[in-house]
C-alpha cells in the first residue's frame, strides 16, 4: 500500500500516542484528519504532520458523539478512508491507584463512553467510507487481558474496546485488530514506558505492510513489527 496515497483518521490526536501516530503517517507523506476535543491542542498535532511531510485536517471532535465522527468523515474524506485509529482514551484517577472495587459508577460510564463506546462510533461510521481493504487498529494493551491492580474501569474499557475490535472483525470487509504498543509513556500510564514516537512506526507497519489474515481479529504488537522489520 502507497503510503502517500492514505487518508488516515486519527481520534485523540492531540497528544500521547495519537499524536505520534498522527504524525508518523505525515511522514509517510498521508493525509491525516486529526482530531480531539481540544481545539487548540488538535491544531499543533496538524502542524506538526504537516511539517513531517504530510496533509492534515484538524477538527475539534468528541467521540462519544457519534453525529460528529460522521460529519467529519462526510465533509474531510473525497476518495475514501483508508485507515481509521481510534486513540481517544481517559482514564480516572492515577494509573494503578484505582481498585476497581472503588471506582465510581460515573467514571465507569465516562470510561465506557470513550474508550469502548468511543472505538464503536468511529469504527461504525469510518467502514461507511472505506473500501474493502481499508483498516481499522484499535490501540490496546496487555490490562486488557490481564489482570492488573488499581486500574478501575479503565481495564474494563479497553477489554470492552478489544471486543469490539472482534465484532468488526467479524463482520466488516475491512481489516479490524488491535494494536499493542506495551507501555508507552502518556498521561494515561502516569508518564511510564516508552516514548509514544518510538512506537507509533508499528501503526503505520500494521496498516500497510501487516497481512491483513494476521491483524483482522488479532493482537499486533512489537514483537511483531519488529520481527517483520529486521
């Protein structure tokens, strides 16, 4: 797949691995529809895939409303969606500081609404505007899967997300997996692990270069691309 030719939405694009994966297809030369809640923050995520070497739109965009994924789409994609990430994530409290048997009901539900709820809404509306070999990578990771202390419904959420990668999976043309760049240094970690950029290539390998029988209903992760890459 001609990288120069992408048209690549990203959600929570205004920092953490969103950011990077936004600007990590600029500099394949794609186009990106960046997007977040934070107007301000979306418009140097642009800046910054434009000065990689890319094209950007940036639009202030809350997943949790699914109208909004739509009219972006509807008004930013002319010759269709190539790759879709659904990044936008939130989590309550410090990371591993939340005993699940102590979150709150409105946390849970503000933890679903976007990072589970969030993944559906932009996979549902993006397939509308992709052809069959376009792709969706959902980010995730191991707390997904495994059982981790003190991380509240955020765990929940994105085993929920993982889920609804499957769904897709199973019923879209596209290809839909889950991408797992381990710990990577965000808000969402509390600033442990890697630096986001020292990731963000894997997007970009899992939605051009990773067969598409290994990503659809799968976990990729760094192993993967690092194996495929040497």
């Amino acid at each position: 797949m001609d990288t120069a030719d992408l048209t690549v939405l990203v959600t929570g694009a205004s920092r953490g691995i969103g950011a990077a994966v936004a600007e990590a297809f600029g500099r394949e030369g794609a186009h990106v529809l960046a997007c977040a809640r934070d107007a301000d923050a979306i418009g140097a995520t642009a800046e910054a895939v434009e000065r990689a070497g890319g094209t950007a739109t940036a639009r202030a965009v809350d997943v949790r409303d699914e109208d909004a994924v739509f009219l972006l789409l509807a008004e930013a994609v002319e010759a269709g969606l190539d790759v879709a990430v659904p990044a936008a994530a939130t989590i309550s409290g410090a990371p591993g500081a939340t005993p699940v048997t102590e979150e709150t009901y409105e946390a849970f539900d503000e933890a679903m609404a976007t990072n589970a709820r969030g993944v559906f809404a932009v996979a549902r509306e993006a397939v509308g505007f992709m052809p069959p070999e376009g792709r969706i990578l959902v980010p995730s990771g191991s707390v997904a899967r495994e059982p981790e202390p003190g991380m509240g419904a955020y765990a929940a959420s994105k085993a929920a997300a993982e889920g609804v990668a499957r769904g897709f999976a199973a019923d879209a043309e596209q290809a839909v997996g889950v991408v797992d760049p381990g710990l990577v240094a965000t808000d969402l970690t509390g600033g442990r692990g890697r630096d986001p950029a020292d990731v963000a290539g894997l997007f970009v390998w899992a939605a051009t270069a990773c067969p598409a029988e290994e990503l659809n209903g799968g976990v990729v992760g760094l192993r993967d691309w690092k194996r495929a890459t040497r």
